[in-house]
C-alpha cells in the first residue's frame, strides 16, 4: 500500500508488438541457469529492431495468453539481426 492507505496498482502497456518465435530452453539449460537468481524457461527469438533495445527485466512479455519474465536481452552475436529474450514463464515477479 502507498502511505496514504490506498494501494499502488500496478498497470502494462504495450511497448512493440513483433513476431517471435518461442522455445522451450533444454533440461540442461534448465539446470545451468539454476545458479542464476531466476530460472529461465524460454527463449523467445525475434528479429532486430531498434524499438526493443531498452528492453530490460523490468518488463514483460506477452505472447499469446502467456506471460513471460525477461529475464535477458541478448542481440544475437552482437550482429543486429535477432534479439533472443531469455524468460521465465509466469506471473510477473
């Protein structure tokens, strides 16, 4: 709640709308990213844009029904021709 007894809501909106393409990360994956503070469960594949390079973990994606947690950004080879989005699948932490 805020100080003055109401409480703080907490509102998304859309930032870009592109095309992805969402894979599940391998139970191996799955077990080197346990050292990480947040798991990861998927990377969502889309092509470069200049739209998503303040993408941080602070927002969220959508694809379909399902929300998804940025966890990273990473430009693909630093080439500029894909961004892959390292998640994790679930309510917004």
């Amino acid at each position: 709640s805020d100080d003055h007894g109401g409480w703080n809501v907490t509102s998304w909106m859309p930032l870009h709308t592109a095309w992805c393409r969402l894979t599940p990360v391998s139970a191996r994956e799955r077990l080197r990213t346990l050292q990480l503070e947040q798991p990861i469960t998927h990377a969502l594949i889309t092509p470069y844009c200049a739209e998503l390079a303040g993408l941080t973990h602070a927002h969220r994606a959508v694809v379909g029904s399902r929300l998804m947690n940025i966890v990273s950004i990473i430009n693909a080879e630093e080439a500029s021709i894909e961004w892959e989005i390292l998640v994790d699948e679930g309510m917004p932490t």
